[in-house]
C-alpha cells in the first residue's frame, strides 16, 4: 500500500465542511449493495467484522497528512470515516478513532446503520464526535429494493438498534435519506421514513440525492415537486431539515503526488470534470495525466445529468 493510501482528501462536504477521509475498508466490502452507490457493486457483501488496517497505520498516515496539509496553510474540519465500504465492518474502528483523537481534529462515521444491533458497533460509534445514520427506508419490501441488505440483516432489529443507540449516544447525530424517484419517494414511504427519524430525534435530518453516478443507470433523483413534498413531510416532524440537493463545489486539495492524490480522491469521491480541472491547474499539471491514467485503466469516466464525472477504476 502506497503512502496516504489509507487516507483521501480533503474534500468539500456539504455536512462536514473541508473533512479529510479516511478509508478503513478495502473496496467494496460492505453489508449493502446500494442501488445508488456512487463507487461500484459490492464484490464482498458480508456482515462480520474483522480488522483490516492496523490502527497505527491510519494513525501514522492520518498525521502525516494533517502535517503537509498544514505546511499548505489547508485546513481540515473533520477526519471522516467514509470509506468503499461499511466503516463499522472494521473491527479496529473504535481503536482507531481513540488514537486519532489526539491529533485534536474531530472524528466523524457515515454509517449505514446495519450494524448497530452489535453491541461492539455501538461502542465504537460512541468514540466519534458526529456519526450520521443512513434511513432509506422504513418498510421491510422498500429497504430491500432500495439497499438490497445482506441476507442475515433485519430491518426491525435495525431499527431497535438504532433507537438504542440514539439514546445513548453523546455526540452529535444526524440522518441520511437518499430519495429515488419511483422507489422511496411516494408520500407515504416518505412519511414513514420521517416518522422513523423523529423517533431517533437526531441534530439534523439529510435529505440527499444521487448527485454523482450511481451504480444502477436508473436511480436517478425524483422530481422537484417531489423533492418540495418530502421536505414538507420531514419538517412537519423535525426541527431541522437540510437538504443535500446541490453540488458541493471543487474546494479539492493537493498534497504530493497529482496522480495518487486524484485517484485516491476519486476511488469514493468521483468528480466532474470542471472539478479535475481545477485540481489539475492547482497542481501544474495538465490533462495529459487524466489521458494517461484513463489509457491504463487506473481511471474510468461517466455521464450523469449531462455532466462528465472521473472515478477509480478497481482491481477486479
């Protein structure tokens, strides 16, 4: 594994600020295979947790990009676990966020929420200082087609866990709904999904979209009027709603090396065009490099809502 391999970033977060990412998974290990998923299909679809980085190592490597990112005068708002995979997968999650809390940058865990029915799981989310919980779905038939789980998961048992742990948990909680037309977004799935997430009484409800290329052609975003109605419904049982709708800007950092730097980036970030443009002139370099790594087939590109988006091409 390369230096800062581990590590990608920062980049601009619609939620966290400029958040500096850290991929504990190796790609795609996860619980789900999202319809959506901005990264590929799951090739590893699994619900037992195992370690997979040392801690140490992110430790070393997440400092030691923190360093350079300070002697660029780059700030970072947050370290963020959100990697190929379902970061709670990772065994070592709660140890690592312990060894990073010294380096005094707040950590943050983007979960699916599959999980949390582990006693392990809960433990360790309650290290980080913000962790948003994804809630797609409230009905069983409508998580499937959304999520498409693994076999051994339950959604009720998900849904106990997840108010389990919002009882306990001292950190700041959020919630993610990632809405696709003609699959969650009738009034009724959206009410429920809102009435569910009332119930977890989190800091902040997301309302999210694809925005970036998603592994089914057809989980595209829903209609504006529809995006106006789920609004309404998740304000009328919570406080704070946010909506997740719009591009979060190409604010992408470079550190050392432009062609590790982007594909590291990219591997769970794709960016559009403009975006890797604007990386490449920060960097001094040209689009010969985007052409050379495409030709190698270390680069992939595709087309969503007429913009042209760059994304790491995976070792099969």
């Amino acid at each position: 594994m390369s230096k800062f391999d581990i590590t990608f970033g920062p980049v601009p977060s619609r939620r966290l600020g400029r958040s500096l990412g850290v991929n504990n998974i190796p790609p795609k290990i996860c619980s789900y295979s999202c319809i959506y998923c901005q990264v590929g299909g799951t090739n590893a679809l699994r619900i037992d947790r195992q370690p997979f980085y040392e801690p140490e190592e992110i430790r070393r490597e997440v400092e030691g990009r923190l360093r350079r990112l300070e002697e660029l005068g780059e700030s970072v708002d947050y370290l963020a676990f959100v990697p190929d995979g379902e970061p709670t997968l990772d065994s070592n999650l709660g140890r690592t966020i312990d060894l990073l809390r010294p380096l005094g940058v707040k950590t943050a865990v983007i979960s699916n929420s599959s999980l949390l029915w582990m006693e392990s799981v809960r433990d360790d989310l309650a290290r980080a200082d913000w962790v948003s919980l994804k809630v797609d779905a409230a009905s069983a038939d409508v998580w499937r087609r959304v999520n498409r789980p693994h076999r051994g998961l339950e959604l009720p048992v998900i849904h106990e866990a997840m108010f389990r742990f919002a009882g306990e948990y001292r950190g700041v909680l959020v919630t993610e709904t990632m809405l696709i037309r003609g699959v969650n977004d009738s009034p009724d799935q959206v009410e429920e999904a809102a009435c569910l997430v009332e119930r977890l009484q989190p800091a902040k409800a997301y309302l999210s979209i694809p925005t970036r290329p998603p592994l089914e052609r057809w989980a595209v975003p829903p209609d504006d009027d529809v995006l106006t109605m789920a609004w309404q419904v998740f304000s009328r049982h919570l406080a704070d709603v946010e909506c997740l709708f719009g591009y979060e800007g190409d604010a992408f950092t470079v550190t050392g090396n432009v062609g590790e730097d982007l594909l590291n980036i990219v591997a769970v970030h794709p960016m559009r065009e403009e975006a890797v443009r604007k990386f490449l002139a920060k960097a001094g370099a040209d689009w010969a490099l985007i052409d050379k790594l495409v030709s190698h087939g270390r680069l992939r590109t595709a087309v969503y809502e007429g913009q042209r988006y760059y994304l790491r091409r995976m070792a099969k």
